[in-house]
C-alpha cells in the first residue's frame, strides 16, 4: 500500500469509535443504586466505649472493651430508606472512631482517622449520621489501633432490612471470632507481636459465635431462616460447614447475589459476611456447625437443634435475585493499577506490610488526599491487579465502594456477586473490577488487622471526572 494511503487508513481507524470496547460502566446500571432518598423516618442511637467486665465466652468474668457494655455490641436495625443517627461516646483510655464497614456512606462519616474525621478522643463524642443506600448486613468497628480495639471487643452489627423484608420464620445473627486467652483466662495484653505480625494476624486459642463457646440455635422442621454470619476475627479464616442442611448464599458482604448459590467452601475472611438461607428438614436430630479451614481439625462453632414436631414450610421466593453483571469483557482491558503486596523488616514494628512498596504510616492519614495509591474517576470502570509477592494471607478491603472478582492466577471466574472483602492467598494474583461511585478519600487496606497496622493500608481518591 502506497505510503500516504497507509497513513489515512491509520487516521480513519483512530477516528471511528471502538465499538468492540465493552461499556463495562453501563453493565452495572440497576446492580445497586447510585444515590438514595431518605424516606424521612430518623433511627436513633446512643452508643457508649468503655472498658468492663462481662460473662464471655465458657461463661467467666472477662475483662474488655465494649460498645455499650456488651460483646458483641448492639445490633442495629433498621430500614432501606432510613436515616441512622449514631451519638458515640468514646470512655475508653484510647482515641477511637467507629467504620461502618461495606456501608456506601458520606467519605465524612467513614472513620477513618484524620483522613474522613479527626480521631475521638477520650471523653468526647461524635455523631454518625447517613442513609445506607444498601440493605445487607453490614457492621461496624474502630479504625484507629484495630488490631488491639477490636480484639478487646469493639465491634457490633448494622443490619439494613429491605423496604418490605422478606418473611423468614427468623433471622439469625451469628458474629465470629476468637480470642487469644492468657494464662489468666484474660485477653492477652501483647498486642503486635513479632509472631502476628510475620504471620497471619492475631490467631486466638478460643473460638466463639456471639461471644459464647456454647451458641445454640433451636429450629424446627418446615421453618425458613435467614442466618447473618461475619468474621470478627483479627486475622483467623473460617469456613463454616452447616452439617449438611439445605443452606444456599443469598448475600455476600452485604449485598444479594445473582441466584441462590451452594455454600460449599466458603472463605469468610475477616471482614467478610455471609447471608444464608436455610430451610430446616429432618426433625429431633442435633447438628454441630463447624469451621473446616484447617484440613487437619473441625472446629466446632454452634449447634443447630432441630425440633421433631413439623411445621409447615415457609414459602415465598428468594430475594436473591439481584443484577450482578458478567463483565465477561473485563479482562480484555487494559489494567488500571497494580498493586505489589509484600512485607520488608523495619518500622516502629519491626515488619512492615506494604502496598507498591510503602508501608502506610499513621500520620500520613492527616494528608490522605497526598498520599494517594490510587486516583479513580467516579462512574467509570476500571480493573485492579493485586499480585501477592509475600506466602501469607491477605484479606483485601476497599472502602466507600463494592467490586467483583474477575479473575485467580490469571483465569475467569464469574461469583455471581459483589463483595468489599477478598481473601488473597500467598503468591496469589486477583483481578477484579469496579465502579466507584461515591467522591472522597476512601482507605484500601488488609484486614488482617495486625498486618494493617504495619503499614498495607493505602488511600483511592474518588473524583469527578473533567
């Protein structure tokens, strides 16, 4: 081809609009609102940090730090459409905040400390006011020394019901963790050790469901429940197994999923939720929940007694029936940004977990929007890469926003739903996709708590395009 019909063909080419570029951005239109009316109906709250000692546990005193003297702390409920009002009162001898974490709230009422709103000091009080656009289960915990504040017993549920909820026979919370007792029977006081920090976060020698050894669920035949799990856990991984009961996923991290799905071999990372529904059959039998992670022991976790005597079965459909787009095209674009995972000796801690090389320091929070690891434009899409250099766990969270995993070790995968929260295993590489669409500074961090408190916390700024 002669030289200058060549070039023309190459100028038409640039000028004709790519039309086999997916609008991976439009794909996600009715998958979850963009904004939200309050209904005018205000849900308020009073919630109290402080130190006291309570009955956890095998049932013997424990000393903790609690919202509103209990462990878990409240519950709180309410409706899509309304508005939650929080009054919190920090008693405790640390400055604290409260993360409503997966809720899409105002970057100002996030939490997160010095970068969202200043850290609350001993004494004074704060007040959390939004209307979640999402109903799920959500909940909520400090982000300012989690490692040690959560561990102590500081974090409770936020439960957003649909607008007409679903008529289950009963909804049931189940909150996870485990607790690293002393000889004392008291919370172990060393807090970061090297050990955690090298390793996967904070392991406990005692696992509880609602701060019980001894959790029972009293069912019976033909009822329908809704069972909320979260792992509340520092840094343990639990993978629960309903002892052959009829239990499908319906939500993760707050969000419904596209169809009912087999439980199967769930991940709940810390951070992570789970929305089951179970219909109950085969009456006057007792069966043991348990975590099967660990390929070597069961952990047992609750019981589940079912009651001989039927009722008739709870029929209505599934409100798992959500938009949860393919983004079948969204491996054939381009990355917008990797993110290396690793680990290096230094630091005020002796390690430091970094993200692209830096290790995130606490005062860096003051000038958030400097510090970056990442500008994305509101309403566009955009692919993340986190390739995990490091062998160890990695529990990714990213705030303000939900994404969906595209890919493991380079192959597609399609979940079939959101999440804020993935679990990346050593040597480990994920991709997945997103579209921010809430403006601010939001945090991206592991959620094994000891290794955010190392540094693998970074800042994704959220901006209007031009």
């Amino acid at each position: 081809m002669h030289p200058l019909l060549a070039m023309l063909a190459l100028v038409t080419m640039a000028c004709q609009p790519r039309s086999a570029e997916p609008d991976l951005a439009r794909e996600l239109a009715g998958a979850y609102p963009e904004l939200v009316t309050p209904n005018g109906t205000v849900r308020e709250f009073e919630i109290v940090a402080d130190e006291t000692e309570i009955a956890l546990i095998d049932g013997e005193p424990l000393r903790v730090w609690a919202y509103n003297g209990t462990v878990p702390g409240p519950t709180l409920r309410l409706r899509l459409g309304e508005t939650l009002r929080v009054r919190f009162t920090n008693r405790l001898p640390q400055e604290t905040t409260i993360h409503w974490h997966g809720v899409r709230v105002p970057n100002a009422m996030d939490g997160v400390p010095n970068a969202t709103q200043p850290p609350i000091a001993p004494g004074e009080s704060f007040v959390y006011e939004f209307t979640p656009k999402d109903a799920g289960t959500f909940w909520f915990h400090p982000h300012v020394r989690s490692s040690e504040q959560v561990e102590r017993g500081l974090y409770g549920l936020l439960i957003v019901e649909d607008a007409a909820p679903p008529p289950y026979s009963r909804d049931v919370t189940w909150i996870l963790d485990d607790w690293l007792l002393g000889r004392d029977r008291q919370i172990s006081p060393a807090f970061n050790t090297p050990h955690d920090l090298s390793h996967d976060g904070r392991w406990g020698n005692k696992i509880t469901v609602n701060g019980r050894t001894d959790t029972q669920l009293q069912v019976a035949t033909g009822e329908r429940v809704r069972l909320r799990l979260l792992n509340a856990s520092n840094g343990r991984i639990y993978v629960p197994d309903l002892a052959g009961l009829d239990a499908k996923i319906i939500a993760v991290d707050g969000l419904y999923t596209r169809e009912p799905l087999p439980l199967g071999r769930f991940e709940l990372a810390p951070g992570n939720r789970l929305d089951l529904d179970i219909l109950i059959s085969g009456g006057g039998r007792s069966l043991v929940v348990s975590d099967v992670f660990s390929s070597r022991v069961a952990n047992p976790l609750a019981r589940i007694e079912i009651d001989g005597a039927p009722r008739a079965a709870a029929t209505f459909p599934t409100p798992a029936r959500t938009k949860v787009p393919a983004w079948n095209g969204g491996l054939s674009m381009p990355v917008t940004h990797e993110f290396r995972l690793d680990a290096r000796r230094g630091g005020r801690l002796g390690i430091e977990w970094t993200i692209d090389g830096k290790a995130f320091a606490g005062h860096e929070h003051t000038h958030a929007h400097d510090h970056a690891g990442l500008v994305l434009e509101r309403g566009k899409w955009a692919r993340l890469a986190f390739v995990n250099v490091s062998a160890r766990l990695h529990p990714i969270h990213l705030h303000g926003m939900f994404f969906k995993v595209l890919a493991r070790d380079g192959i597609a995968v399609d979940e079939g739903f959101f999440r804020d929260t993935v679990l990346i295993h050593g040597r480990e590489s994920i991709d997945i996709g997103v579209v921010p669409l809430d403006t601010g500074e939001w945090m991206m961090h592991c959620h094994i708590l000891e290794h955010a408190e190392a540094g693998m916390m970074t800042m994704i700024s959220v901006r209007d395009g031009r």
